[in-house]
C-alpha cells in the first residue's frame, strides 16, 4: 500500500518585549536562574496580571503579516495542567476567540510555491525551565530537577498551521520562512538556539487517496529545522511501519532523543477537555480597534515572499532570490545598494552570499566593521567583468578593503593585481611560450586542442598570473594555427 503523510506546526515564538506579559519582570536570557520573577508570575494568591500592551501589538502584527483576520474581541483563558515548571498550575492561554485567525503564509518548498493555511494565533505566556541533571539532560535519565522560572510568563504567540504540509522538507521549508517572517517584523529576535522559536509537528499517515485523516501524533520541542526534519521523517516511517505490522496507532505526545535519532513517547496526548479551559476571571476581554489594525497595517515590512519576488524581477534565479531573500538585513543592504551603482543583480547576489559572506565568517568580522561598500562591491565587479582583475585577484582586493580605503582600483594597483589585457603586450610572451613548447605545438596542431590549456597555464605563470586568460587563449590560438 502507498502511504502519504500529513503535517501541521505548531510554532512558539517568544516575544522580544521588555517585560513580561502580565508583570512587569524583565525579560532576558541568561540571567541568573529565579532573579527575574514576582508574585505574578510565581502565581502568589493575590497577584493580579495586567495585560502588556506591546506584546498585544505584536502578535496583531503577526496576524496580519500572515493575512490574519484579527478579532475586535478576543478572551484570555486558563488553560489548566499541572507541570513542575508551570507554578500556578494553569497557564493564561487563549482558546475559542483567538486574537488572530485563518489566514496564511506563501513558502517556497521543493522547487515551488505553495500556500500553508494558518488556523490561528494566540497570545499567552510561557512556562517556566525544567533542568534535568544527569547524562543527557533528559527527564527519564535524571538523578534530580532543577527549575528556573525567570522564563515564566515571558510573552509568547503560538502560531498554528492547518495540516497542508505533505512532507518533512515541505515542513523545514515553512518552519524556517516563518522564522524569517517574525525576525523581519522586528517582534522576536527568533533565536532558536536560545528557545526563542520552538516547534510542535503534528504529524499522521493515511492510505495514499484518503481524505479521513490518520492518528495523530504530536512531536514536542524542536528548536532546530534539522532535527524538526529528522524528526518527522523518522516518525513518518515509524508509523507506517506499526501499521503495516498489524499494530495500533495511539494519539499520543513524543520527544525527539537526538542523540538516538529516534522518538519516544511521553504521555498520551491530552484533549481539550483535558485541559478545563474557561475564562480567565482576572482579565476583561482583550479589544483590538480597526483604527488600530490599520495603523499596525502601514508599519508591516515586506515579506520575505515578496522580497523574493521582486529580487526575481531584479535578475535572479528563484534559487538565488530565496538565498539572498532569507539573508541578514545588512547583506540584502550590500546587495541592493551594489545593483543600485549598477552593478548586474546576478554577479551582485553571487560575491554578497559567495565571497562576502565567507570572508566576514574567515575573519570574524561584521560587514560594518569589515569597509567594504555597496559602491565598492560594485566597483569591483566591474573590474572583473571588463577584465581588469581575474576573480581570483578580486578576491584578494575585497579582503584588502577597509574603512576609508574602499576604491576597488586603487587595491589593485597598490598590491600589482591589475591584469595584462593588451594584446600587444601579451603576443611576444605568448610567442616565447609557443617556441619554448614545441611539443605541444606540434601536438595541438595535430588536433589534440586540449594542450592549449596547458599553454595557457605557462603564459600565466610567465607573467605572475597577470595576464588576461581569455585574451593569451585568442593569441594562442592565433599564433598555433
């Protein structure tokens, strides 16, 4: 039997706020563990939460950045369970009336262009840090737990996609344009490795053709999209194969053991009734204006999609336009501002996400910090275009570059890296070549072209790599025939 797999994310993205969402702790990672907390959200009797207007303002914009409609009215709810690392035992949640709802993101997967349908986005808070000691840092392998709840209350929004993703790289390719999205938008800093982004997959098999969806199997916690991959294909093959052993599928939550590469179960997956959800007594109903949906409307930045398709109608490929589409806000600066002192949008793309990108790694520089310019990128790719520099060359000029010392000419010349393109200085070395290797000569005038590479090779190295390969190829060809 042919099986398909069917997919949806749950994605947790921390707020960069400067408080929590209903206290007025600080925000941060890395402090001391328990030194940013209060009687809100250590849960005291009697504290109170009072809603934190920018993380409301926030998830409005990432509503609307995925084509959201954004409730007028929204409730907060308790959502509750008892977790060692959750101190009220129960966690301010939304439920029926979300903040944010059916809308959509467009991701590029699998050499197209596909829509993931969004079911909705919600505002709550975050749990506290379980730190289990012990070989693996794993629950089941731990001698004791150590809990941190400076992270408990942070502002969090959870994004949940419809079941449209039909594989595991389809999923990495929406996880990571999302992740994109949300740093665009300037409302988390979407660092996954500091829990900043973290993914749920929903994941489910069927007979090839069925529209009644399979058992549902959640995967908790991924916070790479290598091992969101990882994981999902491995479950996807997990469950086929218990099917197809005659075994029973369960609705369950598992964690991906990455250092096994496998997951494990870990409870059985809870319903909503499991979760006793009703409003939350101490907040009014959360009211979002349309006068302020529309000004959050003229502050949305361009999308990653759309910033893919204008670098197309730019020059590139598709390929290189979602590369240079997903790059850091300062690259897209260097490549734009290069193809602004026309420089071509192709050659542009290659040196910022090629040689830029490696050198700023080699060095451990910053592009700020490193002088090289948008007009001296361009500059250089020039030279190289008319010849004036081989590639190899050009790439020693960008890496002489400095504050205050950018002009891509003046490089060349100070190191001698200008090359010969003057034909009539090149013919008579070209001819010494030619005399000093007989041989070859004789063999290429025999028909076997492929010593001309060769001759090339010994004019170059006669002049010091210098000499302009197109131009001592034409004057070889020349003088040989």
């Amino acid at each position: 039997m042919s099986w398909e797999s069917v997919i949806g994310i749950e994605t947790h993205v921390e707020l960069s706020t400067q408080s929590k969402m209903f206290c007025g702790c600080a925000v941060g990672f890395g402090a001391e563990p328990n030194t940013s907390v209060c009687p809100v959200c250590l849960g005291l009797p009697g504290a109170l939460p009072v809603p934190n207007e920018r993380a409301i303002e926030s998830i409005a914009l990432i509503g609307l950045a995925l084509n959201c409609e954004v409730a007028r009215n929204s409730v907060f709810h308790r959502k509750n369970y008892f977790y060692a690392d959750l101190p009220k035992n129960y966690q301010i949640s939304q439920y029926d009336l979300p903040v944010c709802k059916d809308g959509w993101l467009e991701i590029e997967a699998n050499g197209e262009r596909r829509r993931v349908r969004i079911e909705r986005a919600h505002m709550e808070e975050d749990t506290g840090k379980s730190i289990h000691t012990g070989e693996g840092g794993r629950i089941h392998t731990a001698g004791s737990t150590l809990l941190d709840f400076n992270r408990s209350g942070v502002p969090l929004v959870e994004v949940v996609s419809r079941p449209d993703l039909p594989d595991a790289r389809t999923a990495r390719a929406y996880a990571q344009q999302l992740r994109d999205l949300v740093g665009e938008l300037g409302v988390s800093d979407a660092r996954m490795e500091e829990g900043s982004i973290r993914f749920d997959a929903n994941v489910s098999v069927r007979p090839e053709g069925q529209d009644a969806l399979g058992t549902k199997v959640e995967i908790k916690n991924m916070n790479s999209f290598r091992s969101l991959e990882a994981a999902i294909d491995f479950e996807i093959a997990r469950q086929i194969g218990v099917i197809e052993a005659g075994g029973e599928l369960i609705q369950e939550t598992r964690h991906w053991d990455e250092e096994a590469g496998v997951t494990q179960g870990m409870r059985t997956k809870e319903g909503s009734s499991d979760y006793r959800y009703f409003a939350e007594p101490d907040l009014v109903p959360l009211a979002i204006g349309p006068e302020q949906v529309a000004a959050l409307r003229t502050s949305l930045p361009e999308t990653p999609s759309q910033r893919h398709d204008r670098y197309v109608g730019m020059g590139l490929s598709s390929q290189a336009a979602s590369v240079m589409s997903a790059s850091e806000p300062a690259m897209r600066r260097l490549f734009e501002g290069a193809v602004e002192a026309r420089a071509p949008a192709a050659a542009a793309a290659s040196w910022v996400s090629g040689e830029v990108t490696a050198l700023l790694r080699r060095t451990e520089r910053s592009l700020e910090s490193s002088g090289i310019s948008s007009e001296g990128l361009a500059a250089l790719v020039a030279m190289v275009d008319s010849g004036q520099v081989s590639s190899s060359a050009a790439k020693e000029v960008l890496a002489a570059m400095q504050p205050g010392d950018q002009d891509p000419q003046a490089l060349a010349e100070r190191l001698d890296l200008l090359q010969i393109s003057d034909s009539s200085a090149l013919a008579a070395q070209v001819a010494e070549v030619v005399a000093a290797n007989a041989d070859a000569r004789e063999r290429y005038r025999a028909g076997e072209t492929k010593v001309l590479g060769f001759l090339v090779g010994q004019v170059m190295k006669a002049t010091g790599g210098k000499a302009d390969p197109a131009v001592v190829s034409r004057l070889l060809v020349e003088q040989l025939s």
